[in-house]
C-alpha cells in the first residue's frame, strides 16, 4: 500500500510541477533571451546549479559533490582526456613512463599560469600530495598516493614527508616513483583530486580556510573564482593567464546552489538558471521530445553499504535477505526517466577497457529478486519472519528523490517481515555521520574519479579511507592487489569482476540500486560543448548556433 501512495505521491508533485511548467511556457519561450553575447561572439554568463555547499575547495581535503564542479572550472590536472576517452596533455606537454612501470616524468609546459599570473610548478602539484598525506587535512582521497613510493608509510607517521618518492626540484618537472607497477596510476592525474593542484603561496597547513577566500584560491584551468556568497553561489570568470585562453568562449559561470527540485524548475523556467544539470524526472518528463532535454550516460552507481559489523549484518544471510528483497524496477518507478536498474557496484554505464562492453553487460545480474529465497535465509539466520530482530534503520541523505526511494524500500522489506526505521539527515551530517562507520544500512552513491574499475572497487579494500562500513575481505583485498600489477587488460579485468561479486554476489556487503543517466535541461542554441569519458562537462568551446 505505502509503494502505491509513493507512486500516488510522486505522480501528484510531478503534475503540479507540469502545471507550474505549463504557465510559465505559456508566457512564452525565454530561452533565446538567457544567453547573452558580446560582439566577439563570447558568452557573456552562464548560470548553473550545483547541490548545497557541503565539503571543501581544496584539494586535499574534504572534497564532497560541490568540489568536484569547482575542478571541472578552475583546476587543469596534468593530463586530461580526449572526447573518445584518449590521454592528452593538459598542464603537462608530455609525459614520460619508465620501461619498468615505476616511474612517471611529466614535463610542465612554459605558458601555464595561476590567475594571478605567477607560474605553475611542480611543486603546485606536490604541494596537494604532501597536504593530503597529513591525517590532520582530513583528504577523503588519500588512498589514491598510497601506490607512490613511501606515501602510505608517511601517511602512518612510519617515515617523513620527505621520503615520499615525488621529486619536484625542477619546477618543470614533477617526478613519481611508484612502490610497485599500478596499472590504472596514470588514469588518476587526469580526474582524482590529491593529483590536482594547490598553489603553494597559500595552500599552507596553517591557514585552514585559504580554499573558501577567492582572493587565494587561485586557478590554473579556464576559469578561476571570482567571488563566493556561503550558501548561495559562486562567480567564476574566465582566467586571462590560462594557456588555451584564446579558445575559452564562456567568460563568466554563476554556479548556484539549490537542492529544491521546484526551485530549480522555477529557476531554469525564468532564466535565472541557463541550464539545468541533474534535472529531476518530475521535471524533465515535461520536455520529452523537446530539445531542452539532453540524456548522457554517465560512470554511477546508486547502492545501499550494508555494515557487516553490526547485527544482525554481522550474519551474511541476513545481508543476502535484505538484498535479495529489493525490487529495482518499483525504484525506478520512483526515481523517473532517468533511472536504469542495475546489479553491479561499478557503474553499469561503465566501458570496458578490453572491448568497449557496458559493464552492465559484462557482469550480467549479480543479485537477483527473490522475495522467497530472502525469507528462506532469514529465517536459517534464526529471524523467521523477521521474529527477534533488532532494531534497523536505512539512513540516507533528505536530498531529491531520496525519501520516495526510501519509502519503497522500507515497503519491500517488509515483505520479509522487518520494519526498517528511516533516518533522512540534511547532507552534512549525512556525510558526516557515515564517515563515522556505525550506520547499519546507509544509502549511498558514487561517481568515478577516474576511468577505471578500481575507482569503485577500491573504496572497500581493507583500511580504506572510503569503506565506511570498515569490510574486510582476505580474498578481495588479494584480488585487488593482483590486479593492479597485471598489465594484460582482459586478465587484469577477470581479477576485477571476480572481487566485484565477492563484494556483491558473495559477502553482499554492497547492495547496488541503479544508475542514474545525467539528465539535463539546456537552451537548444548552445553547442559546443561535451561532457568527457568520466562525465565531465567541457565547456570551454561553448557558443551560440549561428544557423
């Protein structure tokens, strides 16, 4: 009955959205009017919106949703790449990888500039690693240095920073010896924050709050932050000093944070918004056939962390149970057009380095629905109907279409007997309180920081500064330290699905949802622009249509 009035629930929000849509439509189409030019052909402004500000600006940092648009704007990693998903250069003109995998030797190009219009050196970027690696910064992506000589051991206060095999004596050129070969290492200067640069003049330990002052966080990439209002919004304009200015069209981005979904589509409506990123199903079922809707696919997962050190977790068949009681297509129904079901943990969008395969199609189903076979393993863990049972509470974060997806999954449990507490929580205490590791099911997504499957699997190795759920798994932990040194990518890939259904099909530990395609709203007059192997927007060759 609950599953019915969700759906009732959501159909009704979805109606009066499109009653709301409809009267402003009817005033009349104000896309054209939104994008304003200069007489060079430049764009003047685009606004966008992002989720509340939670996390930080710095690198080697807390680094939450809002972070990762400020490094798609202002941050030019090393190397980058192409639109088909090939390594270029970006801040680095070349790059050189040892014969023996252990050493990589990027040469920084002489026109990279901060937009103050000091250089950029090598010791920019050492200076992110070498913050990260001090527990104190609290970086959430320090388990990406640990495969550099030294950064682990430094990272356990085991050596001094010093130690840490990343040479930066030329300042153009950074120098990184690995402990052993690591066959994704390149993928993650092209995406993972702690590879990203921070300038050295004001990236300092002693000033904590350098990241959120505009006049100190200073930019490398296309454009750099120009002013910040907490809570509300950050301007950033297009930097004069970068290397590629000349082919940057867009001189000025309004990010806005908005978690409203009706406040967004109020706000794309009018214009205060150009484009609509992450636009709500109830709102973009509305533009169907339209021109403003824009589907991509994207490298995400949607998934529940079920914590295997809490009971009744502590058993695995309770863990299969709940898994195995999840209906993905009711979920779907709730979270909208942009919704596909998916069993895997690595995103099911994902595309195989071997032969280009979806992942999804590489894996196959790793869970399957059978509300029988979960009452059948409840009841040999001793809960027969959800008999003696102690309190459950699936926690996830008050954003979007969160509580409808609760909902149903609480309906659905039931069928097993158990009643699920909901605890929705505004997102930063969300973060927070997972980051502490004591939730027993916890809603949770990730988005790749690099294209490679270990961006996911490796967040559950043991000890990792990502597993929240503090799982650890023997043969797991084998298969992902195997994998990293195999070179040859369809062997190195039978090690990395085989770990995934350990982590899925076997402890169940991770019980994945969906993918979300990216679905966005955009005047149809802007062009040339793209989103990257990793779903990154590019939008420094954003124009106007000139037909």
């Amino acid at each position: 009955m609950k599953i019915n009035n969700t759906v009732t629930k959501f159909l009704v929000a979805a109606i009066l959205s499109a009653a709301m849509i409809s009267s402003f439509t009817s005033c009349g189409d104000k896309s054209k009017s939104r994008v304003k030019t200069n007489e060079a052909g430049e764009i003047l402004e685009i606004s966008t919106n992002n989720q509340s500000e939670t996390g930080e600006y710095d690198p080697a940092g807390a680094a939450a949703y809002v972070y990762f648009s400020h490094q798609t704007y202002a941050l030019d990693p090393l190397v980058t790449y192409t639109p088909e998903g090939l390594f270029k250069g970006a801040t680095a003109e070349r790059w050189e990888i040892s014969s023996d995998l252990m050493t990589y030797t990027f040469y920084i190009r002489s026109d990279a500039k901060w937009s103050d219009g000091s250089k950029v050196t090598s010791a920019d970027y050492k200076n992110t690693m070498m913050r990260s690696l001090e527990p104190a910064n609290g970086s959430w992506y320090v388990d990406f240095l640990f495969p550099i000589k030294n950064a682990l051991a430094a990272f356990n206060g085991e050596v001094s920073l010093d130690e840490v095999a990343v040479d930066a004596s030329d300042p153009a050129v950074l120098k990184v010896t690995l402990e052993k070969p690591c066959a994704y290492f390149l993928d993650m200067f092209a995406n993972v924050p702690t590879f990203m640069p921070s300038n050295c003049q004001y990236a300092k330990n002693e000033d904590k709050n350098w990241d959120m002052e505009p006049a100190k966080n200073l930019s490398n990439g296309p454009w750099y932050m120009a002013e910040r209002k907490p809570g509300e919004y950050v301007l950033y304009k297009k930097n004069p000093y970068y290397y590629d200015a000349a082919n940057v069209n867009l001189l000025s981005i309004k990010m806005r944070f908005m978690d409203d979904d009706q406040a967004k589509a109020a706000a794309y409506q009018t214009g205060e918004l150009t484009m609509l990123t992450g636009a709500p199903s109830s709102i973009a079922e509305r533009y169907q056939g339209k021109p403003d809707l824009n589907f991509s696919e994207i490298p995400q997962t949607n998934f529940i962390m079920i914590n295997p050190n809490i009971a009744p977790f502590d058993n695995p068949k309770v863990r299969k149970a709940f898994a195995l009681a999840v209906k993905r297509v009711d979920i779907a129904t709730v979270v909208g057009i942009s919704c596909v079901p998916s069993t895997t943990f690595c995103g099911r969008f994902y595309h195989s380095k071997v032969d280009g395969t979806p992942w999804g199609e590489l894996q196959g189903d790793l869970l399957k629905e059978d509300i029988e076979e979960a009452k059948a393993l409840l009841a040999e863990a001793g809960y027969p109907n959800g008999e003696g049972l102690p309190k459950i509470t699936y926690t996830y974060p008050s954003l979007a279409y969160e509580g409808d997806v609760a909902q149903v999954l609480q309906q659905q449990w039931k069928e097993l007997g158990v009643t699920v507490e909901l605890q929705a929580l505004e997102n930063e205490v969300y973060v927070a309180q997972r980051r502490e590791k004591k939730d027993q099911l916890i809603r949770m997504q990730w988005y790749a920081d690099y294209n490679d499957p270990t961006s996911w699997l490796n967040m559950f190795i043991t000890g990792n500064s990502l597993n929240d759920i503090n799982w650890s798994n023997a043969k797991y932990d084998e298969l992902m330290a195997k994998s990293d040194l195999e070179l040859d990518a369809k062997k190195r890939q039978n090690m990395l699905t085989a770990a995934e259904k350990i982590a899925v099909s076997e402890d169940t530990v991770i019980c994945p949802l969906f993918t979300n395609n990216n679905t966005n709203l955009y005047p149809a007059e802007l062009t040339g622009f793209y989103n990257d192997v990793i779903g990154y927007p590019n939008y420094t060759g954003m124009k106007l249509k000139t037909e």
